[in-house]
C-alpha cells in the first residue's frame, strides 16, 4: 500500500483553552514494516504499522510536520536493559537467518513462536528505538506521543517471548526514569498480561503497572513465591496493580473498570508521565483472546487517562486481526489529537482497508464495516460479579 495524503485534516473537538496550547503529538513510524513480517503461517504476517500509518495519512490526520521516521536502537541503548550476549544473538541470527539448537534453548530464537526472520534484529530494534525517541521528547516538552511499533511488554531481558525479541516498553520507561522522572504510570490494556514489564520494574516505587487483561490467557508465568503472574493480588513488590477479567469482557465492564480502578489508582498516585500500550487483541474481532471489547472501548480508556500527566506515550502491542489492529491503533491517533471520529471514513482510507488481505477464516468474508468505518459497534453486556472482584482485589492490593 502507499501512503495518501489527499483528506483535508478534521478539526480537534474543541481548542485547548488560551494560554495551555501545548505542541501537536508527535508520531513515530517506519517503513520497515511495509515489507517486514515473522513469516507466512504466523499471526504476525500481517501488516500492522503500516496500516495505521496509511488510515492516519488517508483521513487526514498525519501531516509531515509531525511525523518522525523512529531511529534504530543501537546495542548499547538496548542493553540498558537486555543482555549483550542476547544482543548479539540476535544481531547473528538475522545475519546467518538461523539459530543453533544452543541459541534456540537460550533466548527461545527460532522457537516458541518466535521466529528467525529477515529483519529479526532490525525491525524490533527499530521499535525500541521508537520509544525510546519518544521517551526522550516527551522529557524535551512534547506533551503527547505515538509509536505504535512499539509495545512489546513480553521481551525478556536474555530471551525472546510472546512474540517480543525487544522490551521497548521498559527501555521507555527507563528512559524517562533516567531523565529524572520519579512517578511513571504504566496502563495495559492487551488480552496478554504485561509480565516482561512487571518482572523487570519488580518493587520499584517510581512506576506503578496497572495491567487489564484475560484472566487464565498466556503467559501465566509463576512468580518467585508460587503465584500466578498476573493473577489477581500479584502486586511485584507493590509496583503493580493486575485486573485479570474473564472471557467476553464487554464494553460496560471496562467502563465500570476504567471509573473504579484504573482512574483512582492514577489520581492516587500523581504520575509525571503515562505510558499506555494499546494492544487491540482484546478487541472482539482478534483471533488470539477471548475477550469482547470494541475499539471505542480502548478508546475511551486512552481519552479518559491521557491529560492527566504532562506526558503521554502511546504504544501498540497486540493484535492479529489486520482490520482490527489498523482501525484501532489510527483510532488512538484520533483521540490523542482531539478529532472526532466520523461515522464513515474518506475514501482514500476507505481504499487502504479494501486492500488488506488475511489468510485467517474471519478474513475471508470480512464484514462491510471494516471497510467503511474506523468504530466497531458497541460491545454491550452484564457487569459481572468476576470483574467486581478482581477490581477489588487491585485495589485492596
């Protein structure tokens, strides 16, 4: 697909009041996605970033003045927080495109799902790269940034996990903790718990996690004292607050979860700067969770928590249905910016979601209103007891 620029730019919401104008977000991208994917059978074949990107130009909403081509981390910017001999595997495994039976056993390269690929070290350090650029101009002044190339919170500090080879969630985070920030909220809002993020910012008092995601779904890692990662009372040293929901988790659940968890937790806690990562997997329509939001949902989330810090890093993470994650992440765009999201998009975004393909069942017969429109339908249903309690729990925690 190419980039269009042919749609006039929508106009924000309302203007900011006088005298709190603050600099336009900025949005970090790449065209290493275009080409780049972990392989024809794997639910990452898909184009992703890419997607956004064209449905942010097609609807007018990108303009270059605010696009920035995302830096690759180098590898001493990445062993900030991986290992250099993991590094270097992964710098080898793309240069030879294979992985020893060694390697392979340990830093899960060229397994678990984490496949040798063309662009295996680039395109990840790419993403972190991203972050941390954008980590950096939100310490610069820049109110508001997104990278949705970024938010792969499985990454291991010696090992590739859940699809992740970089953590550029924790090098973010990092990042603004080594500019001098000292209270950095960290929301998740994939159908995965955010596990490499918990266990690396383990007990630290300067950032407090707060992940929703489907309870019983993979990782379900053990943590040192024998509870369930993610579970709910896993608080990592009282750096993390978890909110595990069950199946079909709809709309009106994360509605009740958003006004009576994750909004006191970020006023009780005044961070400096919010870091989200926007997976779409726990949309309805993504093959890889259960869960039953619609993209508004997440929406709603991101427009509910973004001005209550100075700095906002937006990310990506999750996401498998190219339709879903395409809508939802140019969605963020929108909200990040103030413009409304119309009914039906332009015709030039219109033409960027006729032209995605998806060897999945689902993508075969694709509804009309992935074509047409950037909002699914609203995901309706009961607040259920099982929320309740979980919210209860991350509270009392």
């Amino acid at each position: 697909m190419t980039a269009m620029h042919d749609a006039s730019p929508l106009q924000p919401v309302a203007p900011k009041p006088a005298g709190q104008e603050a600099a336009a977000p900025r949005f970090i991208g790449s065209e290493i996605y275009r080409h780049s994917s972990y392989g024809a059978k794997h639910p990452l074949s898909i184009p992703r970033v890419s997607t956004c990107i064209d449905l942010c130009r097609a609807m007018g909403w990108l303009p270059d003045a605010v696009y920035h081509e995302s830096p690759r981390a180098t590898p001493a910017q990445l062993a900030r927080f991986h290992d250099p001999g993991y590094i270097a595997a992964v710098q080898a495994a793309e240069l030879t495109q294979r992985a020893s039976e060694d390697v392979r056993v340990r830093h899960d390269l060229g397994a678990r799902g984490n496949p040798v690929f063309p662009e295996v070290f680039r395109r990840p350090a790419t993403a972190a790269g991203g972050s941390i650029l954008a980590a950096r101009m939100l310490l610069a002044g820049a109110g508001k940034v997104h990278n949705p190339a970024g938010g792969t919170h499985h990454g291991r500090p010696d090992r590739a996990s859940g699809f992740c080879y970089f953590n550029d969630p924790v090098l973010a985070l990092l990042t603004l903790l080594d500019g001098g920030l000292t209270r950095v909220l960290y929301l998740d809002t994939d159908a995965h718990h955010a596990d490499g993020v918990q266990d690396a910012l383990h007990g630290d008092p300067r950032v407090l996690m707060i992940s929703v995601h489907e309870d019983g779904r993979w990782p379900m890692a053990a943590t040192a004292d024998g509870r369930v990662a993610g579970s709910a009372g896993d608080t990592a040293g009282g750096s993390a607050r978890n909110i595990p929901v069950p199946p079909d988790f709809n709309d009106d659940e994360m509605a009740f979860v958003l006004e009576a968890a994750i909004l006191p937790l970020i006023d009780g806690f005044e961070p400096e700067a919010i870091v989200i990562q926007g997976g779409s997997d726990a949309c309805a329509d993504d093959p890889l969770s259960r869960l039953g939001l619609s993209n508004a949902a997440l929406w709603r989330v991101v427009r509910s928590v973004m001005d209550l810090a100075p700095r906002t890093l937006m990310l990506g993470g999750g996401g498998y249905n190219p339709w879903s994650v395409g809508r939802t992440w140019a969605g963020f765009w929108a909200v990040l910016n103030g413009y409304p999201i119309p009914d039906r998009v332009t015709p030039a975004a219109e033409a960027v979601l006729r032209g995605l393909s998806w060897r999945h069942s689902r993508g075969r017969n694709p509804p009309e209103s992935w074509f047409t429109a950037l909002a699914d339908p609203p995901r309706r249903g009961p607040l259920r007891q099982a929320v309740r309690d979980a919210v209860a729990t991350a509270l009392a925690a």
